[in-house]
C-alpha cells in the first residue's frame, strides 16, 4: 500500500533544497548582499509552507490523526514572512543563523547514521562521521571561533556541503528501507511457503 510522505520529511527535503540554492546563489553571483539571499531564501521559505498547507488537503491528510502537514506549513509561511520583512536584522547574525541550520541538519544526519547501522548498511559509519563533522563544525560557528574565518566563506561552504550530503543521505535511507523491507516480506513469504509445503506432506 502506497503511504503518503511524511509532512516533516518534505520540510527537511525542502529546507536543504533551500540552503543550496541560496548558497550556490552566494558563491556563484558577484555583489550579491547577505540581505538580498536572505529575503529570496525566506520568500521561498513561505511558498514551501503553502505547498505543504496544499499537500495537506491534496493527499486529504485531514483523515489521519497523526498529520500535522498543515501545522507545519502555517509556521513555515508565518516564519517565513516574519524572516523576509525583517532580514535585514538576520543579516547581523548570519553566521550563528547558518550554525543552528547545520547543527539541525547534522542531528538529522546522526539519526540516520543511526538507522542505517540498524538496517545493516555499510553507508552508516560514512553518515556517522559525517554528521560528528557537521555537528562539531557549527558548534565552532555558533562559539564564533577563530578558526571558522581561515577558510573563505566558511559558513556559506559548510551548509552547501552538509545540504547536498543530506539529500544524498535521505535519499540513500529511503532506498535502504525498502530493500530491508523487501527482503523481509520475501524471507516471510518464503517462511510460509515452507510451512505449507510441510503441512502438505
């Protein structure tokens, strides 16, 4: 049975989408202020939170009780406004902004890393590390630590790099669940195969 995606699964995805289009927008365009990204990441923040209010009734997740799509896609488009008329304030805490967003996303990481071990993929011990880099490296941006100014545009480098690892490891997470479930159902139906054929001699 086909299951809906999970509203908060959509907002992770849509939330790394969001950095590394900013960040490819920051290392790849000339003279383009730190306001200026803010406003469109935000603006673009908002039209996540209306997609996710329109998924909401699409998929009628009104009928489930344990889905907050539209919650979520209120807040999302209420921060989302509040963050682009006031980006100029965002501005001034760009870097310890950019710190709490890889700190989240390197969470999300580990929780990963977490399952992957579980569902006995050789991935997880790449995802584990990974998401220990990621944490370490925001808590250094977030402490404002000298070490994070001796790489040019550390902060704008560190969320592209952790974003696209993110969809990659979604990605790879998903593809891993159904193999392991597939092969579950194959090892039961193979399991009742072998009852029956018992019971019929």
């Amino acid at each position: 049975m086909k299951k809906n995606i999970n509203s908060f699964t959509l907002t992770i995805i849509g939330l790394n989408v969001l950095s590394v289009i900013s960040c490819f927008c920051l290392l790849c365009i000339e003279n383009l202020n730190v306001e200026t990204i803010c406003r469109i990441f935000f603006l673009l923040f908002a039209v996540v939170g209306l997609l996710l209010i329109f998924y909401f009734f699409y998929k009628k997740q009104y009928l489930e009780w344990n889905q907050y799509g539209f919650s979520i896609g209120v807040l999302i488009l209420i921060l989302g406004c509040i963050g682009f008329i006031k980006s100029e304030i965002l501005c001034d805490i760009f870097n310890l902004f950019i710190g709490f967003l890889v700190l989240l996303i390197g969470i999300f990481s580990l929780q990963w890393a977490i399952q992957l071990k579980f569902l006995r993929s050789v991935f997880y011990f790449v995802q584990f590390l990974f998401a220990c880099i990621m944490i370490v490296c925001s808590i250094l941006v977030i402490l404002d630590m000298d070490l994070v100014y001796f790489i040019d545009q550390f902060t704008v480098w560190l969320l592209l790099i952790s974003s696209l690892f993110n969809l990659l490891s979604l990605t790879w997470l998903s593809i891993t669940i159904l193999r392991f479930k597939k092969k579950k159902d194959n090892e039961k139906k193979e399991g009742e195969e072998d009852d029956q054929t018992g019971s019929s001699d």
